[in-house]
C-alpha cells in the first residue's frame, strides 16, 4: 500500500502571505486555489511560463514492492503534484532497456519496460492527467540508443558497408591492421569513443561510434531511416496522448561528415559536457527540429491542444542556445547556464540577463532549471537549505518556464556518500572516479514514515535500488506537509503566486540597483524581487513585509542567503 500524503496537509494561515489582503489570493476556505493551476484554455501557450515537475520514474515511487519506482507509483503520486501547483510532469525515460544507462540506452522506443508496468498502465497515467489539468511530456534519446536495440542487432550481423551498418557510424580502424580507432574522439562518460566489434565469422572488424558508453551506439543522421523512423515514434505517443517531448542531447545527432581529429579529443570527457565541436552542435540539427516542430503544429491544428517540443541543448552561449528556440524549431530549450552558476550575485546577473536578452529575442521563453537528475542538488551545491530555498524562489520569478526536479521541493541533500560497491552510474564503472557521477541525486525519494523505505515502497519489500540515508527520515513528503516552514510550503505558495499575479509567468524584468552582494528586479508593475547573496543582513530595497521570502525576512531588511518578493505600492 502506497501511504497517502495529500490529506494531512492543512491550509496556509492567510496571514503568512504578507502584505497582499487575504482575500485577494485565498479562497473561502483558506486554500490557494488549485484550479489556478490547470492550464485555462486547450489552445493556451500553456509552455511559455508553465511549471514542469520532472518525475525519475524509477526513483519516485515503487507500487508492487521489487524497489524501483514504476508508473502506478506515479499515478498514485499525482494528486501530491497536482496540490503542489505544476503544470505538468516530465517523466524520465521508461521505455524497454537494458539499463547501462537507466534507460537512457532505449532498446524499444515505442514499449514500456515490465519493471516500469505496460503500455496500459501508461494509458491510465494519461488519464489521469488529463483529469487534473497536469500536462505530460516524455523523455525521447534520438542521439543513441542500446546496443540491444534490433537495429543494432542487425548491424553486428551485417557486413562492412551494409544497409544495416548504415544506420550507425561503422568505420575501419587505422592502423596497418585496423586495430586503432578512426579517430582521437573520447567519450562523454570516459574512455575512447570507439568500439571494435567482432565479424560474424570471428575476425576483428569493423569500429562503432558511441559518444556515452559502448551499450549506447550513435546513430547516424543522415541516413534517411533514422529521421523516418523517429517520426514513428513521435506519432505513437502523441496518438497515446502526450503533451509533448523533452529532448535529450538536442545538440547531437550529428556528426562531422569526415569525423576528422578533434584537437581537443578529450574536452567531453573531461567536462562531462558535449564540448567537441566536431561531434556536437553541427548545422543539419535543426532541420530535424523544423520537422519535429512540424508534426507537433500537424496535431495541434486538428485539436487546438499545444505539444511542447523542449530540448536537452547544452551549448556554449545563450545566443548560441536561441538558434535552438527559433519560430520554426524547439518550443524552447533548458538554460543550464543558471544550473551551473556558483552562489554568486554578480554571475547570477550576468547568466539571467543574457538569457532573457538573447532568448526572448526569438520568439520564445527562457527555460529555467537549477535541480536535475544529472547535477549535484542545490542544497548540497550552494552549501546550505537556505541558498536552495532562496534560489529555488528567485527562480520561480524569472520570466519563462522553470523545471523542478523531484525531490528539491523536499529540500533533499545529495547522497554524497553512497558505498562504491552500490554505485550504478556507468561514468564511475568506465572511468573508476566519483568525479561527475549522479546517483547522489536519484536516491529513491522519501514520502513518510522514520525508517527506510520511507514509504517509498510497501512494506516488506524489496531493498531501494539505491540505499536511502537515515537523514531522509528529516526529509518525508509527510512532513513537509505538515510543517508550514518547510520547503514544500514555500514551492507551493510560490507556485500558486504565479498564476494569481499578472506580473509574474512572462513579462518584462528591469534590473534596479543594488548594494554589493545583493541582486534585485521588478517584474511587470509593481512586483519586487530581491535576494542577499552576501553572508550578512541587508537593508531591504523597500519598506515593508515582503508577501513571500524563502526565510524569515523583517521589515526593512534581507538577511543573507534569502530572496523575498514585494509587492509595491501604487502611486
């Protein structure tokens, strides 16, 4: 049985929300307004500023008790997110998979994996969230996919310069023997980016391009059935009903024709980042996301309803980013460089202010993430509960969308000190360091109760796939709902903010000044936002209560490591 937690949340007393008239955001019975939170209309340009929960399916909450989280765990869940206030949910991928990546390495792009439940099980979780007002977008990997997939079955079966080897990049080593690989690449997740494989008449041949891991072989792009088949698969799941795709390493997909030298073969495996110009980011991408584009507009026009194409881009500037978001391409693209700033007021500026210029100039909205399933969480990354919670509320006001993590609105830790011997992330198999490793971040989550699972899964289950901390006892769902100063508190009342006040979603942001250390804008007419990045009290750019702050906050002052929003005054 999975432990309910929804109905042990009270209301927030009117009188915590400050300067704004209690009647002007709370209902009749004292609650924020949760039909607020459902997009109003089917045709609304819901993505522009909506708020997308990323679900990691197999870390959020495990129904039949083999602990891993599947997809009844997440219908079961939904109603948490639907009081919480987003707009949606991005589940992780879910699809038939070997797991040398979690998923990330898809042998069926149109299946779900029995340890995540059926295709019918994923028709209920639709459903469901179309009866909430929660929009659902999907995980697709285009790059690669597994080398279980039965194309690439296929290709090991084949012969040099196939049909079936097209589909992939097979080349013949260097070498007097062909016992080098075609080129200096190394991959992202450490090693050389090449495998030789073995002919099926037992001799060394042929070399394979994977720019993750060997189980995750590149496809190749320019082979016209790769672009065919990808159609397929988005159409199978916008016929299930889907709301749109995240994207992930849009920047990929192509390589260089020539797959010349890089000179700087070891840049992604040393960044953990898709650095090497020659392997990332090539021209002919965005004619596949024009297409992609394509077929999203080709449903809207039959039913009105908006599919959100958002993409996993990390490219080297927000200009760079824009081409991304251009009319005709991806809906929008996440702006990692905020998930990547130091707790540090004037980056944080720059980083916000590029975005805004360089993106919005498009057409479209900045996408604002600072938690995901790849990086160190912020309370571990900025030092303190405090700095997450203050840069989770400085977030939440910034023109866009924002995407949170599972997990963050609980102020969850990095598990920093998992015992190597349950470490599943493939970079710390291929390259023998913790350096850059992410299961900290993917610790099954804890939803009530003193002791693991932490109603994470039934009772007399299964271990976690990863070994839940004692500390998460401090953590629950249960008791974030129950203790109003919690982060939970503070993400939902945020959150319901945002679709109460005008000036917060889009709109404009003017910068104002500022005394060192401090980082302060105005949003539309009349909404203030500040935060202290300093390690002493500030004096508060105006007088007053704020209406929200991510601690407590007096009147007349910002103490360090909080942002707080004000609504002023009218002339």
């Amino acid at each position: 049985m999975i432990t309910p937690v929804v109905p042990a949340d009270p209301p927030r007393p009117a009188e915590a929300l400050g300067a704004v008239e209690a009647s002007a955001v709370l209902t009749a019975d004292g609650l924020l307004p949760e039909e607020r939170t459902a997009p109003l209309t089917p045709d609304a340009l819901w993505w522009r500023d909506a708020v997308i929960y990323q679900v990691y399916v197999r870390s959020f909450q495990d129904s039949n008790g083999d602990g891993i989280g599947d997809l009844p765990g997440v219908r079961a869940r939904l109603p948490y997110l639907k009081r919480l206030g987003v707009d949606g949910v991005w589940l992780n991928p879910f699809y038939p998979s070997p797991q040398h990546d979690h998923g990330y390495d898809v042998a069926d792009y149109k299946g779900v994996d029995p340890m995540f439940g059926t295709l019918e099980d994923f028709d209920l979780l639709v459903e469901d969230c179309r009866k909430l007002g929660l929009r659902l977008v999907l995980d697709t990997v285009p790059n690669h996919c597994s080398a279980e997939h039965p194309w690439f079955l296929e290709a090991l079966a084949a012969a040099p310069g196939s049909a079936s080897r097209a589909r992939f990049h097979f080349a013949d080593g260097r070498g007097a023997a062909g016992e080098l690989p075609p080129n200096n690449w190394r991959a992202m997740f450490g090693g050389p980016a090449w495998s030789r494989i073995t002919e099926p008449d037992g001799t060394p041949g042929q070399w394979y391009l994977h720019m993750f891991t060997p189980e995750q072989p590149d496809l190749n792009w320019r082979n016209p059935e790769v672009p065919v088949e990808f159609e397929k698969v988005l159409r199978f799941w916008l016929d299930r009903g889907v709301d749109g795709f995240r994207i992930d390493v849009a920047a990929g997909l192509f390589k260089h024709p020539e797959l010349p030298d890089s000179p700087d073969p070891e840049a992604d495996e040393r960044t953990r980042d898709s650095v090497n110009p020659l392997a990332w980011n090539q021209p002919e991408v965005h004619e596949v996301w024009r297409s992609w584009r394509a077929i999203c507009e080709e449903y809207t026009a039959l039913d009105g309803r908006q599919r959100l194409l958002v993409g996993e881009a990390s490219v080297p500037t927000p200009a760079e980013q824009a081409k991304y978001v251009r009319g005709d391409e991806l809906h929008q693209a996440f702006f990692f460089h905020l998930l990547h700033a130091p707790w540090d007021a004037e980056h944080f500026h720059q980083v916000i202010d590029a975005a805004v210029r360089d993106i919005t100039a498009t057409g479209s909205t900045v996408t604002w993430v600072l938690n995901n399933h790849d990086q160190v969480r912020t309370t571990t990354r900025f030092g303190s509960p405090e700095r997450a919670r203050a840069a989770a509320l400085l977030m939440l006001s910034l023109p866009g969308a924002a995407y949170l993590y599972q997990g963050e609105e609980l102020g969850l830790p990095e598990v920093d000190d998992l015992p190597d011997e349950v470490i599943t992330d493939p970079i710390f198999h291929r390259t023998g360091s913790r350096k850059g490793i992410r299961d900290g971040c993917r610790v099954p989550l804890p939803w009530a109760g003193s002791r693991a699972p932490y109603g994470f899964s039934p009772e007399g289950s299964a271990p976690t796939w990863l070994p839940q901390p004692a500390s998460f006892a401090g953590h629950t769902a249960e008791r974030a709902l129950a203790d109003h100063t919690s982060p939970y508190h503070l993400y939902r009342e945020a959150l319901h903010l945002r679709r109460l006040l005008p000036q917060l979603g889009e709109g404009t942001l003017r910068w104002i000044e500022t005394p060192p250390n401090v980082l302060a804008f105005t949003r539309g007419d009349g909404l203030l936002v500040a935060t202290n990045f300093g390690t002493v009290p500030a004096p508060a750019p105006v007088t007053g209560q704020p209406l929200l702050s991510s601690g407590p906050c007096q009147a007349g002052v910002l103490p360090a490591g909080t942002t707080a929003w004000w609504i002023l005054p009218r002339r």
